[in-house]
C-alpha cells in the first residue's frame, strides 16, 4: 500500500485549491483508490472545469465527484473551422470529454473560441517568428484564451476555474495566492502558468496538481474513463497533433536563405526559413559533418548562423537581459532565484537585478545553453517553490 500525504508546510494550505488538507492512498494490487477530501471550502462556490477530452482534466471532474459536486463543464472549441489538410482531433477531443461529463452527471457546454485564439495567440506567434523571435504560443494561450476569453464568454459567471494543470496554488500570510510547482517535475506547467494575471490565478485551481502523472494515469484506468490509455498530446495548445513547424508554415509559408559558419564564415548549405529554428537548436538541421548548433540568426539578411562542435561555446550564455517581467503575485526580491527558460526539469541558480531602464539582468551562476529571445525565462524561489512570474528574453 502507498500512502501519499500532503499539507506539511505552514503556508501550504492548498491541494485542492482550497482544500487544507488530504489523504490519498492507492493501492497498487488492485487500483483501488480512496480518497478523503475537505470539501467545506468549496461550498457555495459556483465552479467550471475546462474539460478538453484529455485524461488530466478528465480526472479533474472524478476529483469533484468523489465531493459529490458536479460542476459545469466546458469544452473550448479552437482549430479550423473546416477541415482542411491538417490532422486535427478536435472532433475526437469533443467525443471524450462529453463521455466523462455525462460519467459524472455533469453539464457540457462548448465555447467558441476559435476567433480570439487565432487573433491573439496566433497573431502573437507569427509577429515573433518573423522577428527572429522564439515564442511560446502555449504561455499565452493560458492567458489569453483558457482564463481570457473563456472568462469574457463564461468563466464571469463561475468563482473558480479548473483546469487539469500540473501546478498547484497556495496563500500566504497576507492572504495572498502563489503559483507552487507540482510533485512532478517533469510535468510541472507552471512554466506554462506565469504570464497569467493576478486575477485569474485568484480564480483558479488546479485539482490533479498534487499528483504525478502514473497517479493520473491509476485513477483514469481504475475508474475506467474513456480516455485512460489515450497519450498525451504533443501539440500547440488546443491545437491537438498539429506540428509547430506545419502551424509555421501555413501561415508564412517557406522563406530560403543561407547556413553560415560563424567562426569561418563559410556557407554550409540552406535554410527554408528562419522561423523553423531557434538558439541552441541541433537536431533536424540536415547538414552533414556535425554536429552543428544554431547560435545566431540575422533576419535583415535572412541567414542562420551555426557553430561546429559537440558543445561550442557560442551555444551558451551567463548573463542576458529580460524585458516586461510579469510578477504573478506581488513585486519580489530576485536576489536568490532560480529560472528556466524552457519546458524541462531542470532549474538554474541565479541573481536577477533591475536595470534603470526597467529590464531585469540575469546572472546564471552557470553558462546556459541555448537562450533565445523571445522565449520566457520563468522566475522562482531558491527552492523552486514558488514561482514569482516571468519576463521575455531580449539577448
């Protein structure tokens, strides 16, 4: 028998959002799971849960239903509205997330927000690709799209908002609500999480956020949801399996240009457009002799710079400037921080210090590879605890 217990620090008074206190046992011969939930926090609370047909956030419904709540769900409708030659499963996305509200005797609504995604976060993506930029359309679909524009259509009319995220919340002294990383470090989307505003992290929880995955995965498979064994997507946010590069390509379409040497200046081959690439990159590059690195790009003249060698210097940066740093919470002390600047485990020590002209620098204590601008550098505790927020990198 495994027993999990949480709700061991003082300030930690979330696993449920609002629920001081749980205790969790699975019993792994057999997958029985008993769960015993405070739900007291909960009552009166008007509730949505963003269901999208995926396993984690279907688990979030069986979280509510083991309180004997059932709350409204919603399923965010994006992609084409046609179906056109990209393999969307929208449609099968759609089918599972009805089957697991109608498991629970919950409502299913869809919003449309099809619109705004493609103004916003779309809009977004192609404005910094074009600039040489490396974005991440999935931080400011959370913002924008899943506690935006699903707040301005529905999510008004609810207290709380519930996603299948692996993060988790918790509320300080002063009554103030923290973004806190998962169990799961290889899961944790907190990352994902640090553009949102104050505002919308009041009015969200993250139900499944004290679990790791293989938990998510047990419960799923015990109570025989229909999407137990369905495997995570890949994708861009509410795009499903749709390729980043293809997403790339269909709205700018391929640009040729150089592959230069930086230390010899010798051409190497060609590129089928900037965009496609991003610092520090070295897979899918195609040029024999490798390994090769992409370590600069020159959009005016449309070349793509890379560097030979297992691990060249070129690649790695200790010190780089961040711009329009969005505190989570409220303004904090960066002395002592740890950061990441992409979807990974792993976190990095720094100092971070505020410039006069308002930017942040960061000072690794150890070279970082691949650091692009356009990408998030995601800022937390010593500890990797909280996370205070994060700001574009502008190397």
């Amino acid at each position: 028998m495994l027993f999990l217990y949480f709700c061991t620090r003082k300030n930690y008074v979330e696993r449920f959002s609002l629920i001081p206190r749980v205790s969790i046992s699975i019993d792994l011969s057999n997958t029985d799971i008993h769960i015993m939930l405070d739900k007291k926090s909960l009552e009166g609370k008007r509730i949505a849960v963003l269901l999208s047909g995926g396993v984690d956030s279907s688990v979030v419904v069986w979280e509510f239903a083991q309180l004997g709540l059932h709350p409204d769900c919603f399923y965010i409708k994006i992609g084409p509205e046609e179906k056109e030659e990209w393999d969307c499963t929208s449609e099968e996305d759609l089918e599972m997330a009805t089957a697991v509200a109608a498991k629970y005797g919950c409502k299913l609504q869809v919003v449309d927000c099809h619109q705004e995604y493609w103004n916003e976060v779309t809009r977004y993506t192609m404005e910094k690709v074009k600039a040489g930029f490396t974005p991440n359309p999935d931080v400011m679909c959370n913002r924008l799209i899943k506690f935006g524009a699903f707040d301005e259509k529905m999510g008004h009319n609810y207290d709380l908002i519930a996603t299948g995220h692996y993060a988790q919340t918790e509320i300080d002294e002063q009554g103030d609500k923290w973004l806190v990383t998962s169990p799961d470090p290889v899961k944790d989307q907190t990352d994902f999480l640090a553009q949102i505003y104050s505002w919308q992290l009041r009015k969200a929880i993250f139900p499944i956020g004290h679990h790791v995955k293989n938990e998510v995965r047990e419960i799923a498979e015990a109570e025989h949801l229909i999407n137990a064994k369905r495997r995570d997507s890949q994708g861009i946010c509410f795009l499903g399996q749709i390729n980043y590069n293809e997403y790339i390509r269909r709205y700018l379409g391929d640009n040729p240009g150089d592959v230069i040497e930086l230390e010899t200046g010798k051409r190497i081959g060609a590129h089928k457009g900037l965009w496609y690439h991003t610092i520090g990159q070295r897979k899918g590059l195609g040029f024999g002799g490798g390994p090769w690195f992409v370590v600069k790009k020159d959009v005016e003249h449309n070349i793509l710079y890379v560097s030979h060698g297992y691990d060249p210097q070129t690649a790695y940066k200790k010190d780089f400037p961040i711009h329009d740093f969005h505190f989570l919470t409220r303004e904090m002390d960066m002395h002592r921080v740890t950061f990441k600047i992409r979807h990974t485990p792993e976190y990095h020590p720094a100092i971070i210090e505020r410039q006069a002209d308002g930017r942040f620098m960061v000072h690794a204590e150890e070279a970082i590879h691949g650091v692009a601008p356009g990408q998030f550098c995601v800022v937390y505790d010593e500890h990797h605890h909280r996370c205070y927020g994060s700001g574009e990198i502008t190397v």
